[in-house]
C-alpha cells in the first residue's frame, strides 16, 4: 500500500513527531510505501491566493474553485500544489498528524487542505461523499492532545471528539470520498510520564497494524437522495 503522512508540528522533537516517526517505521517494516510531507519543515505557504495559479480562465475575477479546475486540467497549478497533488493521487492511505489546536487541526494544514484538494479533481458538482473524487482511498487521523478521555464523553465537557472534529473526518474527508477510519488520540500527551507516552506509541503501532481490521466512519450515500438531495421517499420509510 501507498501511504502518504501529513505532518503538521512545529517542533521536531514534539511526541506528535514520535507519532509520525514511529507511523513510517512501523508501516515500511510492513511492507508499505511511505512519504512524509512535514508542512513546517517544508514551509508549506498555507495561503490560497491568486498565485497558485500559473495562468487564468479569469484574470479579472477571482473564484478560487473554478481556477482549480482550470488550473488542473490545463497544468497550471503552483508547483508546491502540483506535487502535493501528484502525492495524494499516488496514496491508498493519507495519515493526517497533528496536535488538535483550537478543536481543529494547526492552520498550516487547513492551508495543505484547502491548496491541495483541488475541485475538479477531488470534488465538484455532485462528486462528493460515496462519488467523491478520492473514492476508494482511505484516511486516518492521529492526533495529540491535552484532554483526557472522560472531557470527551457525550455527556462531557467538550462532548464526543468525533463531533468536535466533524468538519474534518465528514465535512472533508469524508466528503472527498475517502474510507475514514476510527482516529487514534494521544490523550493528555502534555501531562504524562515517559513511560506512558511509550506505552501510548506502542498502542500506535499496534493499531497501525490492524489497518485492514478497522471499520470505516459511515457517511451519507447519494444514493438515498434525489436530484436536488432531499432525501427519497423510499429511504425515509
């Protein structure tokens, strides 16, 4: 298998960075092809602007989608952007890791999301969820944080992480097409003893091993929908 890590921490001795260390080590002693895109130390410019493009279908007008499309299909995406790209169609599984700023994920990587996953050939039009344009892909998150499980219970004082996350495992990946699997957290990473945070790399690479064992999130077909996606009367009974 293909794997492509996403990384997003700024510093290199971050146990986020063991999370991805020991993720490349585990999966190539596995047999898979791994690559590692490290946004900081690439300086990956996470600002879409008007200079990803190469050449324009509309120099007066800026609609960064339709720039996208035209960009890809005439070879005129940024250089940054274009070999982003050719990696992720080269993946069957994209890693995203990361520590969770904010519920949501560091802003160098929303710019990768936002740059890289190109309409036309990752979404658009009605290509989206079980017709998206990365179907037959699948993706994992593994991320640090500074909370403990129990903050995350439904009943909790964040309530579940799946829903704090929604807008990235649904509202992105899920909507790309890809198969997402259950995230692996490091919980409370800040506050625990070394020989905690081994043990928690080891539950890591444990369940990096068990990729094939892991059931995909479950998100809407278009199937269950019309033709202005309301959803048809048959799915509803």
């Amino acid at each position: 298998m293909n794997i492509l890590i996403v990384h997003a921490h700024p510093e290199a001795a971050s146990f986020t960075t063991a999370m991805r260390d020991a993720a490349a080590d585990t999966l190539s002693a596995e047999g898979h092809n791994v690559l590692i895109s490290d946004l900081y130390e690439m300086k990956f410019n996470p600002v879409a602007s008007a200079n990803d493009f190469r050449g324009r279908a509309n120099e007066e007008y800026l609609v960064y989608a339709l720039e996208q499309r035209h960009a890809d299909a005439n070879n005129l995406l940024a250089p940054d952007i274009k070999a982003e790209l050719d990696r992720v169609m080269w993946a069957d599984l994209i890693i995203f890791n990361f520590p969770v700023y904010w519920f949501s994920m560091p802003a160098i990587m929303k710019g990768w999301i936002d740059r890289v996953f190109v309409s036309g050939r990752c979404y658009g039009g009605m290509r989206f969820y079980d017709r998206g344009g990365l179907k037959g892909k699948k993706a994992l998150i593994s991320l640090t944080l500074g909370g403990q499980p129990h903050m995350f219970d439904p009943g909790g004082v964040h309530g579940p992480l799946t829903e704090m996350l929604r807008h990235l495992l649904r509202g992105t990946l899920g909507y790309l097409g890809l198969h997402v699997l259950p995230p692996f957290v490091g919980w409370n990473v800040p506050y625990i003893s070394q020989d905690a945070r081994a043990e928690l790399l080891n539950r890591y690479r444990a369940y990096l091993k068990s990729l094939d064992d892991q059931k995909p999130m479950v998100f809407p077909s278009l199937d269950d929908f019309d033709e202005l996606l309301c959803p048809k009367a048959d799915r509803l009974a």
